[in-house]
C-alpha cells in the first residue's frame, strides 16, 4: 500500500522557552548547524505533506523570517496567546480550508530535533495499518519526568495521556511516554478539539486530552513506541541543547565513518548535517566542518580545523586552519596556522604555509604562498612563489585594489605590493621592495636603499655592553675567552665571525 499523503503537518513552535534564558527563541536555536526547527521541519519531510504550518507566537517575528528564509514550503499560522498544545492545534487547522475529514494531520513539536525522517515514515504507516483515529509515538524511558504518561488499558490499548503536573504516583511511575508526535485523522481530531477544557494543573488545553476524548468516543487510538527512544529527547534549557548536539554529533560522525571516512576523535570532531564527505577521507582530532562544507577523497583534514562552506579537494592536506567561502584545490598542502577568508580559491598543488591570511583570492595551480603573508585581493599565476612576509597591501583607506602575479613569478621575501598592481609573467622583486609600479615580464623590480655600515659603532657608543664585550671577543669580563663567535666557529668549521 502506498502511503498517504497527508494533509498537514503542524509544527508547534508558539511557546517562549523561557528555560533557554535567551533573545533568541527556543525553536531558532541551532545545532550541527541547523535550528532545532529546522530539523523537525527535515524529519518530516519525507511525509511530503500538502501543507507544512508552524504555529507561531512568542518571538514570531523571528520565527517567520527564520522559516521564510530556509523552507519557502512552510507557512506560519499564529496562536496570539498560547493556551496550549491543543489550542495551538486549533488554531492551525482554523486557518487551512479544505481539509476533508478521513485525511491525515500530522502534528510534531518545534523543539524535538533526534527525531528522523524513518520513524516519521513508520509513524503514519503505523497509523493507516491501526485504521486508528490517533496514533502517539511514544517512548520507554528510565527516567520519565517531565513528560505526559502514556495510560493503557488491560489489553494495552491506549486510553489517555496524563501530564506530569497531574499524575498521581502510580501515573508517574509508568515510563512509556508521550513524545508529543502524533498522527490524526482530521475528523475526529477536530471533533475532539471542541471538547478540550483548562481544567488540570497548567490551565491549559491540553493536545494529550484529545487521546482521552477519543477513547471514551470508542475511536481506535494507537501507538506506536521509538525503537531509539532518544529520538523523542525535548530541548528545553542549554544543558539539553548540547545533550541534543552531542547525541547529533554522534550520529552524524558515525555514519561517515559506515560511509568510510577515518575519524581519529569522534568526540572531538563537528560535522554540520549538510556537510559532505567522500569516501577514504581522514578528519583528524578538533575538527570542525561547518555548513556546506564538502571533502573530497583522500583528502586529510586536522588537527584543529574549522571550515566553513569550504570544498577541499582529492588528496589536499588541511591542518590547523581556518576557512570559510573557500575553494582548496586538490594535492594542495594548507596550514599549519593559515586563515583563508572568504572568496580564497586555490588551484591544484598549492601551498599556503604557516601564519598566511588570504581573502579574495584566486592562487593557480602549483603556486606557493609558504609563510607569513597577507594575501588579499589578489590573483597569482601558476607556479608563483610568494616569499616570506610579504603584504598584498589592498586597502588605500577608502577602497579595496587588485594585485596580479602573473605565472613563474618570484616575490622576494618581504615585498609590499601597494594596488592596484601587476607582477608580469616570470619576474622578480627583490627582497624587502615596495611595489607600486607595474613590472613588466621577466624584469627585476628591486627598491634599494643602499646598505650604510658604521664601522666600530658599538665600541664607540653603547661601551661596556654585551654587544660591546662580545664585539671584541671579551666575554664576561675575562679578555681573551672566546664566546659565542668562537662556539659558531667550532660549528661551521671556519674562523671567528
Ligand atoms: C508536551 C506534552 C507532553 C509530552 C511533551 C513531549 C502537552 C500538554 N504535553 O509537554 O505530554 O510528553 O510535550 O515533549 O501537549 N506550544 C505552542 N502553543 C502553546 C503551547 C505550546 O505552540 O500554547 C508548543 C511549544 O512551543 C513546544 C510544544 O508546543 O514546541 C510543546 O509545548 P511544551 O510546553 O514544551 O510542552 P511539554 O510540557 O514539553
Ligand atoms: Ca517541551
């Protein structure tokens, strides 16, 4: 039998939150770089319902940006004051015409992210196999505080949910609980939903008493139990946040370990879920792959990473570095230490080397940048060797120049190259030179102060000083001992410096 398709899922999302203690509501928190609605919106994607609503109230403003800006499928519904879970439920089907009364209404809180897409899937096959009006997926928990009990009957039919706030000690000491995912049929769900009253401990309209509605109205009610029931864990303060993210570390880093990725420290090692990985990749320890990022095969990530929206290619080798919006080309050699800001494309085999920072930067194919460098606004050709501690300087003050090396070039260790300016094909800049003119292919460009020595200037003007004593080989006082000059001598083999 195929499955249904049913008519809305609704997605409570009203509520405050008010344990998280923060201005951002409780639902937009984020974990493997998604918010926690986000990931219920994912876990039911695959019931491909006709309608996706978000009841929305506290904070809704933000609430609706946030759903208008990733998941276009997806309306707000507003519930001005939040009354309930049931109330929510209300008025979320108030607000859609046209629902007929044996179709489908799936309803998932905002704030439960481990639930997946299959036990949603089995969820509303569960239901249409029952021929229920409700089915409640529920869980077995060792400790079930918090949540609403699950009431059945002899026969282990499902009679009622009761809140913790108004369970009796023998109602408390029943574990399988209410996780608060459900699947309705629409006619008697909205029937039930007329009966709901505030009498119980919260003064609100409880979604749970609908079970009960249904099962004094002899409708079938069922449920269905999590085989993993930390599926069903709720975020409510900071501390279950990162519970929630630790739980979604492991599941993420697990299955690209199946899926053939070396993770040297899963405990230390942060995949976003849209971050993808090739098979034969290594992630060593404190590495963090954020949003879009993708790794090619063989390519070895860490120690100490954090990229962003970054693609690494077959075979590089990315090690203590941060990126983000960057592009590092296959067999590339990347860190220790290198920053790559956003807009860096580096081509096949290059090499950014220690304390180099890049932005807006395309580098070809087996180019070299292999220590302290700023790198920004810059094009460099192939197989260009950028020397130590030089300076891209691309900012006047008021606007942002290109610089362009061209291929087979050679930048002298610590040259500025002031922009806008152009390094042609095969030239050279000899260490230490400012660059604000173009040089032309093949040329030298070489700023030169002259070197001045004075000679004996130490003697004459900081006497009595270590330099002064180590300048005449009279070391600690004691004329004639040889120092250090004399130890580098025994070193290179040759005579005194
Ligand atoms: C609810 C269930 C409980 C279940 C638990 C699972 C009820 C009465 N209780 O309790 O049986 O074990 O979830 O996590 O349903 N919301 C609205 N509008 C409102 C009230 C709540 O949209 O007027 C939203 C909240 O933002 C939240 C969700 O509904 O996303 C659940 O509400 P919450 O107050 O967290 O219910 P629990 O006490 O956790
Ligand atoms: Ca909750």
């Amino acid at each position: 039998m195929s499955q249904p398709r049913p008519a809305a899922v609704v997605v409570l999302a009203a509520g405050e939150g008010k344990r998280m203690r923060s201005t951002i509501p409780k639902v937009l928190q984020r974990i493997a770089g998604r918010s926690l609605l986000e990931h219920v919106l994912a876990a039911v994607a695959p019931l491909d319902a006709r309608r996706q609503l978000v009841v929305v109230g506290h904070a809704r403003e933000q609430v609706i940006a946030a759903v208008a800006g990733r998941a276009p499928a997806v309306s707000p519904v507003v519930q001005d004051d939040q009354r309930g879970t049931g109330h929510a439920v209300r008025a979320a089907l108030r607000a859609v015409a046209g629902i007929q009364p044996d179709e489908l209404v799936v309803v998932v809180p905002g704030d439960t992210p481990l639930l997946t897409g299959a036990t949603m899937v089995a969820l509303l096959a569960e239901h249409v196999r029952a021929d229920a009006s409700a089915t409640v997926l529920t869980a077995e928990l060792s400790d079930p505080t918090g949540y609403g009990r699950v009431i059945r009957g002899p026969s282990g039919d499902v009679r009622a949910i009761v809140e913790q706030s108004d369970a009796d000690p023998v109602t408390a000491a029943i574990r399988e609980i209410n996780t608060g995912v459900y699947v309705f049929t629409a006619g008697p769900l909205v029937e039930a939903l007329t009966s709901l009253t505030t009498d119980n401990a919260q003064g609100e309209e409880y979604l749970t008493d609908v079970i009960g509605v249904l099962f004094a109205c002899r409708q079938a009610v069922a449920a269905c139990p999590l085989d993993d029931p930390g599926e069903a864990f709720g975020v409510n303060d900071r501390v279950q946040l990162a519970a929630a993210g630790i739980t979604m570390r492991d599941r993420i880093v697990t299955a690209a370990m199946r899926a053939g990725t070396t993770v040297v420290d899963p405990s230390t090692t942060w995949i976003d879920v849209d971050v993808v990985l090739e098979a034969d990749t290594t992630l060593l320890p404190n590495t963090f792959l954020h949003g879009s990022t993708r790794v090619a095969a063989a390519a070895v990530v860490g120690p100490d990473c954090t990229l962003t929206d970054t693609v690494v290619g077959a075979g590089a080798t990315v090690s203590r570095t941060t990126a983000a919006d960057s592009v590092i080309g296959p067999d590339c050699v990347v860190g220790p230490y290198t920053h790559l800001r956003p807009g860096t494309h580096i081509g096949h085999g290059v090499k950014l080397g220690a304390f180099v920072e890049t932005k807006s930067a395309q580098v070809a194919d087996g180019a070299k940048v292999p220590h302290l460098a700023y790198v920004g606004d810059a094009v460099i050709g192939e197989r260009s060797n950028i020397g130590c501690g030089t300076i891209f300087a691309n900012y006047d003050g008021i606007a942002k120049h290109r610089t362009v090396i061209g291929m087979d070039v050679k930048i002298g260790s610590d040259t500025v190259l002031v922009a806008p300016v152009r390094v042609g094909d095969g030239a050279y800049t000899g260490a230490g030179s400012i660059i604000t003119e173009d040089v032309r292919p093949g040329a030298l460009a070489v700023r030169e102060g002259r070197q001045r020595t004075i000679e004996g200037w130490v003697q004459r003007r900081r006497p009595g000083t270590a330099a002064a004593r180590a300048a005449t080989g009279d070391v600690a006082g004691e004329p004639g001992r040889t120092g250090t000059s004399a130890s580098i001598a025994g070193m290179t083999g040759g005579g005194r410096l």
